[in-house]
C-alpha cells in the first residue's frame, strides 16, 4: 500500500496521540508495586533499616523500582556502625549513572568517606556528584592530604566566593588561612564580611585563624556593641586586632542605629587608617541606605572608591534614587561591576538618570537595549518609549510529537509517578533533572503533561523556563475561576492583581507550604488566617481549612482587603505589605509622596522588592489577557503616598 507523505504523517500524529493517551492514562493508575514503594520510602523516613533491607531483597518490576535499593544504601550509609557497602554503591552508581538517585547516592557517599578520612575514595566518587561547595571542598580537602599543593591555588581564588560556607570547607580554608596561602587582608576581610552579617558567630572562628585570641571582646562586642566602644582603651589603635574589633562594634552598631554608629565614629576617627575609616562609612552608607536616612549620600560619598560588594554597590545607587540626586546615580551606577550594569534593573534607572539629566536621546538608546525583553525593568523602559504592554497573539499550537517525547521520557514519567504516589519532592527532583538541557518543544511537551495532570505549578515553571517571553495562555493561567471572582466582587479588588498575586504565591499548587509555615493558594500564615478569621466572623477557624481551596482563598481574599484599606488603598504597598506585613510597608514609605517605582526599588528586603515587582507584572499580564486591551505598569506603580510618621527602624 501507497501512502503519501501527508498522509503518512497524519496516521503517525494519530499513533502518536494514541501512545500519548495510553501514557497519560496509566499515569493516573497504580502501578503494581506501588505499595512497596511508599513503604520503602516510609521505612527510610522511620529509620526502619530491617524493613528497608526486606522491601529490597524482594524486587518488584516498577518504574521507580531501583529508588528501593537507594534507600536501602542510603540507610546502611547512614549507620556509623556500619561498614561501607563499597561495592553495592559502586554497582549502583555505575549502573545509574547521571539520575538523580545515582547522583545523590555519590553525593552522600563521599560525605561518609570524608567523615573515614579515606581520602582516594573521596576523589574517586567526587566525579559522580553534582558538585557543590561543600563537595568541592571535601575534595579539596582529599587533594591537600593527599600532598596536592596546587588545591590553595584554587582556595585563594575562590576566597571572596567562600565568605559563608558549610564546615565541611573550614579545615581547608583554616589551612590556606593559617599557611599565609592567602593574603592576610583577604583573611581579615572574611572576618569583615562575617561580622555584617545576620550570623556574626563564624567570625570567631576566621580570629582563631588569624591568631588572634580574642573570643571574649568579639563576645562583648556582638552583645553591646556601644558600650563596647564607650569602654576602648586608650591604646586601642596600635594594633590592627584593636582596630578590626573596634570597626567590628562600629559595624555592628551601625547595623542597629547608624546615627549613633556615626557619633561614636567621629568620636574616634583619627585612630583610624584611612581605609578603615571608608570601611566603617561604607558600613554607615549600607545599613542607612537600607533604612532609608538622608545622610546616606554622604556616608557612601566619604566612603570613597573603597573595595564593596556587588550588595553594597547596588544600594549607593538605591540611595542617590531615594534621596533623587540623579547624577549621582548616574555615576553609582558607572561603579558597578560590568555583570551588574549589563542587567535591565540598571539599564533602566541608568536610562531614567540620563532622561532626568536632560540626555533624552541616550536615554532611549539605552530604554531600547531592554525594551524587547519581558520582565518589570523591560516594560518600564517600553513605556517610557511610548510602548504599553499588549498581550502576545495565542503561541503556536504544541506539535503532538512533543508531547508524546515529553510523556514517553523515563524522567519525566519518574516525576509523574511521585508525585501521583504524594512524594513530591522526589517527583520534583526528577522532574529538574529531566528538563536540563531539553530542547524547547520537550520543555513545552513536558509543560503540557504536568498541566493533564493538574500539576499547575510545574506547568507554569516549564512554560516559564522554555520561553520566558511567549506562552502566555499556559503561564497565566485563572484556575479556580468560580472561588476567586466571587471574593473578588465581594471584596472590591482587581481580579489581575488577585490573580498576579496568587501566581505568584503559589503557582496554584494547593498542597504548597512555605519555609515560614504559609500554606494554600494564596500562603495564609496560620496566625493570619486565625486573625482574619476573626476580624470576618468565621467562626470555627483552624489551620488545616487553609488546605481547602474556598477557605483559603476567603481567607486571602479578606486579608488583602483589609490591609489595602491600611494602606491608602494602594495596591503597590498591599502586594508588599501581603509578603512582609503591612508595618514594614508602611515604613518603607517617605516623608513625602515618592514615585511608585523608587517605592519598590528601595524596599530593603530582597525577597519582598522581588515579589512586589513579579506580582505587578503578573498583574499586568492578566489584565492585558483578562480585558483585551493595552496595559500600563508604570500606572499601577503611582505615587507613594507619604508617611504620617517617618522611622529608622526596618
């Protein structure tokens, strides 16, 4: 029989489509050996080494089958009493190499062969794991005793990048510390770098390596960093360990009170080498830029060319926006790094400092090196050449083949499973590692699945990650329509920004839970919904509704009504007060109105300034699809309303 080549590719789209469903549907089913399964990976969570050992010498055909005797290997590594299985990890790794529990198993292997001090079996297995800091320096730490000098070389360039590092690196950095296999002012700018920070005690043990024995005045100095200042010995200066641990309070103090951080600098400045004293300004311009004080300016100005971190850098220039000296957020933005001003965050407020300056014609150039992009930045500049956000035309139907690779795939197939059998967390590994390095049809086939499966969040990801400027219907989806809009109508709000909000939140995964307990559709904090519970007359409240989709969205829904009428109804300081609580929102305000855009760019908190952003555009978005019609985000930013009351505290 004859078929033409048209005819021939419709009968394989249908063979194709037929797999397809054939695939998706016995995803939905038990598989035979399910049980064993979850029961292998509850034994593992118990510690139920017998029952793991049982389940194993018993195998089953399952697509997850090998997971069995991971766990099992996993647990004997576990067990210091125990001898390594060498060959059965051996066996395991080589057999499986590449998959997530191969990689894994490596990564754990070589923890305990590190922990045996067996330092060739560190290298051998070193290969096998996906790498990470702490990794890297167990072999490093293997190298070194194995008499390979050049490791320092690696050390010593990798310093500045080691700063905050697990355990597992000290007894290789002590050494490069200890040997002078790193400058001594690179040492001392670790100690630097420590003591500004949210964790300070690692400092202690960066003096031990530089021979200083002063863990009682660091102790000291961390508990009152004022009276530690007030109490200085005359002859503070005449080391530089006096010198550090004096700049170490005034860093510190400066992280409380950077008015009080400044008197006590003056009142000590001439004991002080010139760059110590940038330092101590550089500290004063970073902790006043992030609690938003007039002088900061001029702190970071008398701070001089000092060397900074790319945080330190990028808030000079959220201080000039703040304080609105333009040129000098032109010149701050000159001073960072080449990474840092490649990046449309930069671009546009270097653009709106030339724009400001009178330079409309550079300005635009550089609005139109990001006005292409998707992002907050790269509509911000669209808009400034005259361009609204419009929604993109429906993408191009996905080829069933696609789909049919992406469904087909052993990975993804592992991920369906898991999180069909509620591990979501391993089907989540699996699902990463079968997207890496996938081509952009796979990734939107893969998308396609995860959404047949209700998997929402892993849709919107993998549409995310395949195209971050197209697929809008699948990225921005509206599910649970008919329990939103009615809370919406009821309570007053935008549908978009409910919705931009949610998306942002929670993907739309239900079951989602984050690191600080929100849970639901739209991240209720248990103390939240039982306030918000009270404050709407539900009576009855208890944390496990915000897992139901209609309580939580109720819950979420009040919420947001309650504090938008906080905050001057503006929806910029609700999406922040939402994130970090409406205090916080309200003190990042200024003593007079400010654009909606220096707002945001200014708000101290990294997770929060990225949120608000991706929730605005999020909210741009849908409006644009929900509406039909030209959008504007610079609108939805406005203006800042000023604060009644003005504050230092953040």
């Amino acid at each position: 029989m004859h078929f033409s080549p048209g005819h021939g590719r419709g009968n394989m789209k249908h063979v194709l489509v037929g797999l397809l469903v054939a695939v998706l549907a016995g995803a939905t089913l038990a598989q035979s050996g399910d049980r064993r399964i979850l029961a292998a990976r509850d034994a593992l969570r118990s510690g139920d080494h017998a029952a793991l050992e049982r389940l194993a010498s018993s195998p089953e055909d399952h697509l997850l089958g090998h997971y069995v005797e991971y766990w099992r290997l996993l647990s004997r590594l576990d067990r210091s009493d125990e001898a390594v299985p060498s060959a059965a990890l051996k066996a395991f790794v080589t057999l499986h190499s590449g998959s997530v529990p191969a990689t894994r198993l490596a990564a754990q292997w070589l923890r305990r062969l590190a922990a045996d001090e067996d330092w060739e079996g560190v290298l051998s297995v070193f290969p096998h794991t996906e790498a990470d800091v702490e990794l890297r320096c167990l072999a490093w730490q293997a190298r070194h005793h194995l008499g390979d000098a050049t490791v320092f070389d690696e050390i010593a360039t990798a310093w500045r990048d080691l700063a905050s590092n697990p355990v597992a690196c000290h007894p290789v950095l002590e050494t490069a510390a200890t040997t002078a296999r790193v400058p001594v002012d690179e040492v001392w700018w670790r100690f630097r770098q420590q003591i500004d920070s949210r964790d300070p005690s690692p400092a202690r043990t960066t003096l031990e390596w530089l021979g200083v024995g002063q863990a009682r005045p660091l102790r000291q100095l961390l508990a009152d960093p004022a009276g530690y200042l007030d109490r200085l010995p005359e002859n503070f200066h005449r080391s530089r360990a006096g010198r550090e641990l004096a700049l170490a309070a005034l860093v510190r103090l400066a992280r409380r009170d950077p008015p009080l951080a400044h008197v006590r600098l003056l009142r000590r400045a001439e004991h002080f080498t010139t760059d110590e004293q940038r330092h101590a300004y550089l500290a004063l311009g970073y902790h006043g830029a992030l609690s938003r004080l007039p002088l900061t300016t001029e702190w970071y100005r008398a701070a001089g060319d000092i060397d900074m971190t790319a945080g330190q850098r990028e808030w000079r220039v959220r201080a000039a926006l703040r304080a609105g000296e333009w040129e000098y957020v032109e010149q701050t933005i000159d001073g960072l790094d080449s990474a840092q001003r490649s990046e449309p965050e930069w671009i546009y407020w270097h653009a709106r400092a030339l724009a400001e300056r009178g330079n409309h014609e550079a300005a635009k150039a550089r609005y139109a090196e990001i006005s292409g992009q998707y992002g907050y930045y790269p509509m911000l500049a669209a808009e400034e050449l005259g361009r609204l956000f419009v929604a993109p035309e429906r993408s191009a139907a996905l080829a069933p083949e696609d789909k049919a690779r992406a469904a087909l795939d052993p990975g993804i197939r592992r991920a369906m499973t898991f999180y069909a059998l509620g591990l979501p967390t391993e089907g989540l590994r699996e699902w990463i590692a079968a997207l890496r390095g996938k081509d952009r049809g796979f990734i939107l086939g893969a998308a396609h699945v995860a959404l047949d499966q209700g998997l929402l969040e892993r849709a919107i990801n993998a549409a995310e990650y395949a195209d971050a400027g197209d697929n809008f219907e699948l990225r921005f989806l509206t599910p649970y329509r008919e329990l939103v809009e009615p809370q919406v109508v009821r309570q007053k709000l935008d549908l978009a920004w409910v919705y931009g909000l949610m998306r942002q939140e929670s993907r739309f995964n239900i079951p989602a839970r984050s690191s600080a307990g929100a849970q639901g559709l739209m991240q209720v904090m248990p103390a939240t919904g039982r306030w918000v519970a009270g404050q709407i007359g539900l009576k009855s409240y208890h944390p496990r509704m915000l897992n139901d989709p209609k309580t939580n969205v109720l819950l979420g829904t009040s919420y947001l009504r309650l504090i938008l009428a906080d905050l001057d109804d503006h929806p910029v300081l609700a999406s922040a007060g939402y994130n970090a609580g409406p205090s916080r929102a309200r003190r990042w305000r200024s003593e007079h109105p400010i654009e909606g855009a220096i707002y945001v760019a200014t708000i101290p908190i990294d997770e929060t300034r990225e949120y608000v952003q991706k929730v605005l555009v999020n909210k741009v978005v849908y409006a644009a699809l929900l509406e039909g019609s030209a959008q504007s985000l610079k609108a939805r930013l406005g203006t800042i309303p000023a604060a009644v009351e003005t504050t230092a505290n953040r």
